[in-house]
C-alpha cells in the first residue's frame, strides 16, 4: 500500500506569474497533472496535495481529479515542515509514503514503479532517487556503498575537490516506510541559514536507506523559471516526436511541429511543417495534415488532406479536403468525401457525404445534407441579435454565390438558389427560388448636375 503526497505549496517566484507555480501547462496539461498521471499506475490508496501559496485556486484547477485530498501548509517553511502537515491526515497509517515534487513533470512511470518496487523488495526504511548529471555544481552529492546503501548526503559547497568529481544527485523524490517518518518528523530542526526544516534531514534518521538512479537524468529537471519551462517542453517534444516516427508517421521538418502527447496518430499519417496537434486529437492512416495548419481535439477520420487550416472540436470523415485557410469550430462534422476550401469558416455546422464549400462562405448552425453544392459567398445568417437559430439544406441543393440564408429556413431537397439571393422562408423539394430586385437599366442616364459643375 503506498499513499503520495505532492510538494504544491511553493509561490515560484522565479516564473514572475501570478499563477501558481504548479497550474503553469506543460505541453496542454499543468505540471500537477503531469505529475499525478505519473502515479496513476502504483493504484496509490490516498493522493495528497500539500497546499499553500494560492491554495484555492489550485483546488479549483483540479476539482474535476477524483478523490484527491489537499492538506494546507499555511507558511512556507521548506520540505520537511509541508510533511509534517501530514501526521494529522495519516494517523495510523502503516505503508509506504512517496513523496513527490509538483514542479517535476517529466519523472515517468515506469521510474517511480522501479523506485517502490526495490524500496519493498529490500524493506527499506526508505528509498531516494538519485541521477548522474553532466555538471552537478549546485547540487548536494550523494555517497553510497557497493550495494546503493546511503553513506552520505553533502552539499555541494561542503564537498572537498574529490567529492565533488562525484556526479551523482539527490532527485528530491522519496519512498519512506511512514511509521518510521513519522516518529522523526516533530523533532527535525531548523538550523540553517533559511531557518526551514528539510525533510533531506529525516533521511539519515528513518533507518536503512537505498538510493535508484533514473537511467535518464531529464526525467527530475525542475521547473522554476520560464527558461526550464522551455527546456522540459523541448524534451517532451522530441520523446513525442520519436516515439510516432518509429511508430511509422512521417514527420517533415521535425523541429517546426508540435504534438500534444495526448494526441494519438496511426502509420502513414504525414505531418507538414509549422503544424501543430492540440488536445485530444487523434488523426488516422494516411491523412496529410500541413503545412501551416492548428488541430485541436478533433478527429480527422482516413485519407483526408488538410492544408494551411484551423480545426477545432471537429470531426472530418474519409477522404475529405480542407484548405486552404478553412476554419472549423463548434463541433463541425464533415461527411466522406467533402470538400471544404479556400477561406471558408464553419460552426457547429454538419455536412453530409460528398458536400462542397469550395469559397469564400460562412455557415453557422446548418445542417446540410449529401452532394449539396454551395456557392462562393454563401452566407447562413444564423444570429438574430438575440438567439442563434439553425439553417437546414436538403440533398443536392445548390446555392448561387453571395446568396444569403436567413436562419431559421429549410431548403428541400433538389433546390437551386440564384446567386445573389436572400432567402427568408422555406423552399420546397424540386423548387428554383429567386430572392433578389429585378435589374432595372435606365439607358443614357448619367449624373448631369455633376457634370455641369466640371
């Protein structure tokens, strides 16, 4: 049985936000969410978020996380003052306590898996991570013997020149057997230069303890400054983008596109440069997504081709083209076979089966049905000052260009609208409706008052 607590209480200055720390997002999720998905396969029996700077805002940003307990550390005193929050909560508890940081958002699953299961396989009063950096100057060091068995923890101005040629690190995340934590924690001291209780001194009073290096030191890189914060995306962009090239997805000039690592991709899907994939999207075999082109929690079905487009809440069905410069928003649902094209928005709009926008139209709220031809300039007016109301075209309708359709209205099926139409009540099945002035040509007219001024 292992309960986690999450370190959450810090301002970070260094960010200069007035957002907490832990909310700022990291690749479309918050760091706090990236580190509670982490632990989400150790099944822990009680999540805990030690709160303090901003605490309500952070418990509103995660209301809709089940069953996760927040503890408030009202002042900040360093680490081992935030675990002391707990000993109320955790009053005859006898397992395991991971203690994590909520700035470090890139510490894989299968790290924290390796790190408990050698903390109950060796019975361990506790279990610290460790990792060997390039440059470790800065950091405490930490000395073991031959079987990881903790020696020491120093800190780095401490170190003699031989101790600090040792690069391995303290990663600040933790496994201790809580019984014994907790008989330790009420009498850690504050004698230091912060005057803050460090929970690095509990460590060597709890019992036996082992260090687990993490094969990849990014994995405990710490957010504290916007710079990091850059840093960790650009690590968690390139293990996304490896990981959908091996996969079989062609990626064209890697560098210049993003993939949320919620988005999920199947073989022969090519992805053009400056294109960026949002959220819960997820794009199948052998669709052809940019350049240029913003996806964001849609779904773009097989085969379709999507250039220089924003689509957003939308779904587009086999074989379908957009682009360029076509804007979906609102839940817009593009049948097989459609072409949607240059400079056409859609909103909350549902097309059917073999259906063309190819220019220069706007259709909010309308449902139009299958082989529906729409004319350039086509506009449904579905806003009445008040309320939107919906446009309804039945199949193979066709409507000239710069026609207007003033919503609410149906068109049957069959129906040809001439261009330059308003069109203002139904029209049925079969039906040719013409909605414009007659042309009225008044030859040899010309303005003479004007000309006589000359």
């Amino acid at each position: 049985m292992v309960v986690v607590a999450i370190l959450a209480a810090g301002r970070g200055t260094r960010m200069k936000s007035q957002l907490p720390k832990v909310l700022h997002s990291l690749g479309g999720r918050s760091l706090i969410e990236r580190v509670l998905e982490s632990v989400e396969p150790l099944s822990p029996s009680r999540r805990l978020v030690i709160v303090g700077y901003q605490a309500e805002e952070v418990k509103a940003a995660m209301q809709s996380v089940p069953n996760l307990e927040f503890v408030e550390q009202t002042v900040q005193q360093g680490t081992g003052h935030a675990i002391q929050q707990l000993l109320p909560h955790l009053e005859g508890y006898s397992g395991d306590l991971l203690v994590l940081n909520g700035d470090v958002p890139l510490l894989s699953a299968q790290t924290l898996q390796n790190l408990w299961q050698t903390h109950q396989e060796h019975q361990n009063a506790a279990t610290i991570l460790t990792a060997y950096l390039p440059d470790p100057r800065g950091y405490g060091r930490v000395f073991c013997d031959s079987e990881n068995i903790l020696q020491h923890i120093i800190e780095d101005k401490d170190c003699t020149t031989a101790q600090k040629h040792n690069r391995r690190i303290n990663a600040g995340v933790y496994c201790f057997r809580w019984p014994n934590l907790a008989q330790v924690l009420p009498h850690l001291e504050a004698n230091n230069n912060q005057k803050e209780y460090y929970l690095t001194d509990a460590v060597t009073q709890v019992g036996k303890v082992m260090t687990v290096d993490v094969e990849d030191y990014q994995e405990i890189l710490g957010i504290n400054d916007r710079l990091q914060l850059a840093k960790a995306y650009e690590i968690l962009q390139k293990q996304i983008k490896e990981k959908w090239m091996l996969a079989g997805v062609t990626l064209i000039d890697p560098n210049s596109i993003t993939i949320d690592d919620t988005v999920e991709l199947e073989p022969d899907v090519v992805i053009e440069p400056q294109t960026h994939l949002r959220g819960n999207t997820v794009i199948k075999a052998g669709s052809h997504i940019g350049p240029g082109s913003l996806i964001e929690n849609s779904v773009i079905c097989e085969n379709v081709t999507v250039l220089y487009s924003v689509v957003k809440g939308s779904t587009v069905q086999t074989g379908s083209q957009l682009g360029p410069y076509t804007h979906l928003r609102g839940q817009v649902q593009i049948g097989a076979g459609c072409r949607v094209g240059n400079f056409v928005e859609l909103k909350n709009t549902q097309l059917g089966d073999r259906t063309n926008v190819a220019h220069l139209s706007y259709l909010g709220d309308t449902t139009a049905g299958t082989k529906v031809n729409i004319g350039a300039g086509t506009i449904t007016a579905n806003y009445d000052g008040v309320k939107k109301h919906r446009t309804k075209i039945g199949d193979r309708t066709k409507t000239g260009s710069n026609s207007v359709l003033v919503a609410p209205v149906t068109l049957g099926n069959d129906v040809y609208v001439a261009a330059g139409s308003t069109v203002t009540e139904d029209v049925p099945d079969d039906s040719l409706v013409i909605a414009r002035a007659r042309q009225v040509v008044k030859p040899g007219w010309r303005n003479k008052s004007a000309e006589s001024q000359l």
